[in-house]
C-alpha cells in the first residue's frame, strides 16, 4: 500500500476518535479541542495523499474509490454529531447525505461496467466547503462576526452540494444508459 492510501486509510481510522470526542465534550471541555484537531487532522489528509499520488504518480483504482470514500465518512459523521449538538439543522444533513448515496451509487454502476469514476473540481470543492463548515461548528465560536461566517459556510456547503450532484449526473449520465 502507498503512502496516499495509507494516509486515506488513516483518515477513516481516525473518525471514531474524532467522533467520541465531539460528542462527549461535556464530559471535558477540552473534548471539543481534541475533536477540532483530530477534525483538521483528517482533513488534512486529504490534501496531503492527493497531492502527493499525483506529484509522484501514485495515483490508485483504491485510492481514487477510497479517498472519496474516506471524506464522506468523515464529513458525513461529522454534520451527525453536529446535528446531536443543535449545531446544523437536520433536513440539510439529509441533503448533503443523499448527494452521498447518489454519487456511490453511480460508482458502483461505473464500477460494475469496469469504470471509476474520480472525484470531480465541484466534488472537491464541495468537500473543502463542508470542511471549513464543521471545522466552525466545532469551534462553535460565539463572537462576532463568527456566527454569522459559519452560516454563511453552511449555505455555501449546501448550494455546491447541489451543483456537484448536477455536474456528476450530467458528466457521467452514460452510466446509467446500459441496460438494466
């Protein structure tokens, strides 16, 4: 295994950890601060196994299934937790969430009919949004103009959730033209 795949598999590795700790900061208020961390940590990750598969041409079928993977397991427990917390509204996890189970899904035809489909600009971007997103939810910062930023970010991480899902089933609309 290379290194982008093992820091992919260290991403989903830490996600329990950074769960426990988010949802079990009133045990400790340092909780939270472990959590943000081990958050940023993972987040991370991402940037560093991408960057580096393709800087040394380490580029994998697993870790261009994975990596994908690997942020939606993250992000998504992350909006789960904060849902718990009363920090985001349910109703847009479910959006969010449904992108998710759309797009796998795609994969998995693709992957049937011998074809992976990579991540996209949009899903990329989409991500980083979603990222920035729970990293100020965790914070939960009270003054000002903090609030206000992390609602900026969530309708932000919304709207290029949408527009990421559109631009996957218009680009590989192709997949789902074979016979069923």
């Amino acid at each position: 295994m290379n290194l982008p795949n093992k820091l992919t598999v260290c991403r989903v590795v830490l996600i329990p950890f950074f769960v426990f700790f988010l949802l079990n900061d009133a045990m400790n208020p340092n909780f939270k601060w472990i959590a943000l961390a081990l958050f940023i940590i993972a987040s991370l990750t991402d940037l560093l196994d991408g960057k580096i598969a393709r800087k040394y041409n380490l580029v994998t079928d697993f870790g261009k299934f994975m990596d994908p993977l690997a942020d939606k397991l993250l992000v998504c427990s992350a909006m789960i937790a904060l849902i718990e917390l009363g920090r985001i509204e349910a109703w847009i996890v479910i959006v969010i969430i449904a992108r998710e189970f759309i797009i796998s899904g795609f994969r998995l035809i693709a992957a049937d009919n011998g074809r992976v489909i990579a991540a996209s600009y949009w899903g990329k971007f989409k991500t980083n949004f979603q990222m920035f997103m729970v990293i100020f939810m965790i914070a939960n910062f009270s003054f000002s103009p903090m609030p206000l930023l992390t609602q900026i970010l969530k309708w932000i991480a919304l709207v290029l959730t949408i527009v990421s899902l559109l631009d996957y089933l218009i680009k590989n609309k192709d997949v789902m033209s074979g016979p069923f």
